[in-house]
C-alpha cells in the first residue's frame, strides 16, 4: 500500500489545532500571596499552553498544593506571609520527585542575587517579565 500523500485528503500533512506533538502541556503551580496576581498568572500561563493545576497563597499551602497535585514546575513568589519563597523551594527539593521551581518577585533578580545563587531554583523572572515563552525556557532547559 502506497503511503498517503496530501493530495489524498485534505488531513494528511496537517496538524490538528490541537495536536501538540504527544507532549503534555507543562503542570504549574501559581504561589503568591496576592489574589490578583495569580489570576493574572494563571490567565497568561493558560494561554500559553501550561496547564494550571493548583494556586496556592502561602508557603504552607503551596507545600500542601504541591504534593497532592505534584506540578512539573512552580511559579514561587519570593515574599510570602509566612515562609519566604527560598525556604518552600528548599522544601520542595527534598520532595521525592521534586518540580521545576522559578522564583518570582516584583522586585529585581539584583535584589536576590546571592541567594538565588544558592538556591535550587531553576531561575528567576520578575512578575512584570513573566510570559509563557520566558517560563517554558527553564521546563525546556532542564
């Protein structure tokens, strides 16, 4: 049998609107403290693609959000109520399979500089430089 060519019907050699390859769009945890923010995340990461598993306000709830829905990445805002960012990224890393994790602030990277260093997060991006394609490159760049 000869193999189908794309003048044999108007589907072959196209991709669907929702073919995406066979790979599953990226799992996100949003974590800030500021209601706002997340739903802004959360529209944006959406409409890039990601899917968006869980929003959590304070260390303690993204602890708790990230084990039961176990995301592959987890936008973390630096300043949070209770634990600051760099300590539940700590925590994170311990997790048996632990996620992706990007630091994020509405300060600058400079302010952070030496303790993002020493972190396990994969990065940082500052919330006005957020966008899908900027937080795909540290899930493609593992």
């Amino acid at each position: 049998m000869a193999p189908a060519v794309a003048g044999d019907s108007p589907d072959v050699g196209r991709a669907g609107a929702c073919d995406d390859g066979g790979v599953a769009p990226p799992t996100v945890l949003i974590v800030d403290d500021h209601a706002d923010f997340r739903t802004f995340a959360r529209s944006l990461l959406e409409a890039a693609g990601f899917e968006v598993v869980g929003v959590a306000e304070d260390g303690a709830s993204a602890l708790a959000a990230a084990r039961a829905a176990k995301p592959g990445l987890v936008l973390l805002d630096v300043q949070l109520p209770d634990v600051d960012g760099f300590g539940v990224c700590e925590q994170l890393a311990l997790e048996e399979a632990p996620p992706v994790v990007v630091l994020t602030s509405s300060r600058s990277r400079s302010m952070y500089r030496g303790r993002l260093a020493a972190s396990s997060a994969r990065g940082f991006i500052a919330k006005a430089e957020l966008s899908g394609p900027a937080l795909a490159a540290f899930v493609d760049g593992a």
